[in-house]
C-alpha cells in the first residue's frame, strides 16, 4: 500500500472549510502554530472551540422529558399515570420540554475530549485544558462515541459553530492517528479510503464556494443523455452527481476528487495507467452532461498526491471533450497547495 502524507496544518485548513469554520475565532492563531501530532492539533481545536462555548454558554435546546410530578407540567400522560399508579401517590406522570444543554451535540462532544483523555496521545497540557472543560459539561450524559449517529446532527444559526468542532469529534472517532514523523500524518490502514474521501471532497467543493463563487461550486447532479422513445427500464439507470461541477459561462468543469492509497493501477506488465473504473466514471459524466456536443464539458480526476514514482498526469481530448487526471499535493504548505487549487479554478 502506498500512504499518503498530509501536512497537519493542511489537515486543520481542510476541516475549516469542509465544516465552514474558516470565520471562527481563533483560526488564524491555531493556523499559525506548529504542532508535531495530528491529535494534538484536533484536541487544540476542540480546547479552543468548546472554551469559547462554555464562556458563550453551551448550547441549550427544548428536549423532551417525562416525570411523576405533584404539579402539572407540560401535557398528563394518563396512560402511564394510570399503569404506574402515580395518582394514588399524589402525583401525575407528566411529558414536558426541558431548556437544557444535554442535547446530541454536547453529548457528542463530551464523549470525544473523554476519548482524548483516555486513549489521546497529546501533550500533557492539551490534557489538562481538556480536563478543566469537563466540569462544565456535568449536565450533559456521557455516551459512547461510537453511538453518535453523526449524520443526524443538524445545524442552524444558534449551533453554527458546532459544525467544525463535531467534524474534528467524527474524524477522531474515525481513527485518523499521528506518525511520529514531524509536521506529517499517515492514516493507518485500518482507515477506510471513503472517511477521509469524504473530507477531501468537502473540502474541495467549500474551498471554491468561499474564493470562486462566481464559479457557482456545486455537487450537481446530471441527467442521462437517452433517447427517451426509444428506451425500457431508464429507472434503473444508477443516479450521477459530481464532487464538484465549476461554471463559467456555457462551459463546465466536472472535478471528481479521488483519495486512494494508489492513484495508478498497474496492469499485468507492469505498465501503470490512470484507474479504468474512474475514467469511465468521470467520461460519462463528461458525455452525458455536454448534451449539446459542444465540447464545452471538461472533466478532471484530480487525485490526493501519494509518494508513488509514477503519478496521474493525463491531459487529453476524448471525442471532443477535455479530459485531465492530476494530483493535489496536502504536504505541501498551504500557500503552494493553494496555487494549485487557484490554477484549477483558471482551467
């Protein structure tokens, strides 16, 4: 397996812009220091990001409650006023909304800076911030990270800033690991491709949504291009959506983010190609999206760079249509990764 190197500053950079927290106070400082271990750069983020809550005041929101009570609160649950006998006893099984900060977002956040505390190999002053936290989350349910369903947490106006500091949560539940290599991390192999594909492909779209938005930056969808008179079964066709689709006038670039272990395959002879199934994938997007055959349809693969020899570096026109593979290089400084992204956004 051939590993993929991302510099730790480049890591927190791609999660401000996936989770839209580049505005949040406090960034440019964290941006700015130098941290030897992944983990120590997310637990300096959620030390930062909860501190600033808990002065602010966690998050509270109406959560659903039942209780026996002397005094009727809310709506009677006669029921369970009735099974459990409450009347006899004076009191009335009541269901009410409670104004409290034990909500799933609180509870998520909780259960990973304990997480950190157990098993996080971070710098002993990073454990000690973490550890002064605690004691104001006291009113939140301490819950198994594993049990938060990630993908259920919404977000609105009052939580915003939630948005980064529960994607640092989800990647460190995920298992993204330090290397004891300075100002580099590895993932592990046990580290699925698709979570951190994920990352990479939020992070790219959000990247042109805040410095290019008269591109329109989207994940769009595309229709197939069939003859509708002429066809049988057209529901089973399998839906199409991009990573990112960049529009300037008439004309379309469709990015198809890739983060393999190996950007190349290699065939029986030795000989390295660009991957058969990605090319396929992003010609047909390519194909269907340019309905008018105009050849103003372009697509990219643009690939997290590895450390093999031989990298994606394909720029041809296939049947009328621009077709580029590149690699985006995450252990370079952020200032030569952005030129890269600019130069993107110029094609």
């Amino acid at each position: 397996m051939t590993d993929r190197s991302i510099a730790i500053r480049n890591v927190y950079v791609m999660l401000a812009y996936a989770f839209r927290g580049m505005h949040s106070d406090g960034t440019d400082r964290i941006a700015a220091e130098r941290f030897d271990h992944l983990q120590d750069l997310l637990a300096e983020i959620l030390v930062r990001g909860v501190g600033k809550q808990v002065k602010r005041g966690l998050h509270r929101d109406y959560l659903e409650r039942s209780d026996a009570l002397a005094t009727v609160r809310g709506r009677i649950d006669i029921t369970r006023t009735i099974a459990t006998r409450s009347m006899t006893k004076g009191r009335l099984a009541c269901e009410f909304d409670e104004y409290e900060p034990d909500t799933p977002h609180n509870q998520a956040l909780k259960s990973v800076i304990v997480l950190l505390l157990r098993r996080g190999e971070i710098a002993s002053q990073r454990k000690d911030a973490l550890r002064r936290l605690l004691p104001y989350m006291d009113a939140v349910t301490l819950v198994s990270p594993s049990s938060v369903r990630w993908n259920t947490l919404h977000y609105h106006r009052a939580n915003a800033d939630y948005r980064l500091l529960l994607g640092v949560c989800e990647l460190v539940v995920k298992g993204l690991l330090p290397t004891h290599d300075s100002g580099a991390a590895k993932l592990t192999s046990w580290v699925s491709d698709d979570a951190m594909s994920s990352l990479y492909e939020r992070f790219l779209r959000q990247y042109f949504r805040v410095h290019h938005p008269e591109l329109s930056p989207a994940a769009s969808g595309i229709a197939w291009d069939y003859d509708q008179e002429n066809s049988l079964g057209a529901e089973q066709l399998p839906a199409m959506r991009t990573d990112v689709t960049l529009r300037d006038g008439h004309r379309k670039l469709i990015i198809d983010a890739k983060y393999y272990s190996q950007s190349m395959q290699t065939g029986a002879w030795g000989k390295t190609s660009i991957h058969s199934a990605n090319l396929y994938q992003l010609l047909a997007y390519v194909k269907n999206a340019d309905v008018a055959g105009d050849g103003e349809v372009s697509g990219m693969l643009l690939y997290a760079r590895t450390d093999a020899v031989e990298q994606p570096d394909l720029d041809i026109v296939l049947q009328g249509n621009r077709i580029i593979a590149r690699t985006l290089n995450l252990n370079q400084p952020w200032k030569l990764l952005r030129t890269q992204l600019e130069y993107i956004a110029a094609w």
